[in-house]
C-alpha cells in the first residue's frame, strides 16, 4: 500500500546493545550481519516489513522507508512539493530506494519493492 512504512533502519553507537534492546522489546529475530565488512543486521516485523539496526557515528535518528508503487512518480512529486529526491538506488533482488527529505528538511526514504532491481 502507498504511503506504508515498509523499513525502518536504526542507527547505532553499538549494534550488539540495540539488536538486544529491540529484541527484548518486541522480539524481533535478528539475522547475522548482511557481509563481512558492512554490520547491518535486519528483523522480520510482518509480511512486508522490517527493520534493522547499523553502526553509525550519529545515531538518533531512524532511517523510514516508505512504501511506493511507483518510485518515479513519487520521487517527481516529492519535488513538486517542495522537497528533495535523491538519486533511484536498487537494492540487488530487492527493489529501488531514494532517499529524500520533505519541504521542512525532514530525512525519509521512497522504497519500491522489485525482484527484479540491479
């Protein structure tokens, strides 16, 4: 569905601590890291969405991933309305991103499923 929060990636000081905490507070079942040099580690939280924690020198503030048929399209219209649209991304097997911030400088991300992305 457009507008749904399919992802949501949170920074931090320390991954093992913030796996361990989202873990204990809703039971989120963590996979290993994604590769050895880049420790970011995802969580199942329904059908058709997830979430995972990174290292990141600047946490406290979580990455939303939104849902879009058509990431084009939304990327055109953040910028009709004042806002700003990064480049389409693809996520091998997965789909594209775009990360964008909203006409008041807010930072969220456009996601279009796609198995088919390269």
């Amino acid at each position: 569905m457009a507008g749904e929060i399919v992802h949501i990636e949170f920074p931090a000081g320390n991954t093992d601590r913030a796996q361990a905490f989202w873990s204990g507070l809703f039971g989120w079942e963590f996979g290993p890291a994604l590769s050895e040099e880049y420790d970011y580690r995802m969580a199942r939280t329904g059908e058709n969405s997830g979430v995972a924690v990174m290292p990141s020198d600047s946490p406290g503030h979580p990455n939303y991933y939104y849902d879009t048929p058509d990431i084009d399209a939304s990327m055109a219209k953040v910028k009709e309305l004042g806002g700003k649209a990064g480049d389409k991304t693809p996520v091998p097997t997965h789909g594209w991103f775009s990360a964008c911030t909203d006409s008041e400088g807010n930072a969220f991300s456009l996601w279009q499923g796609d198995a088919s992305a390269a």
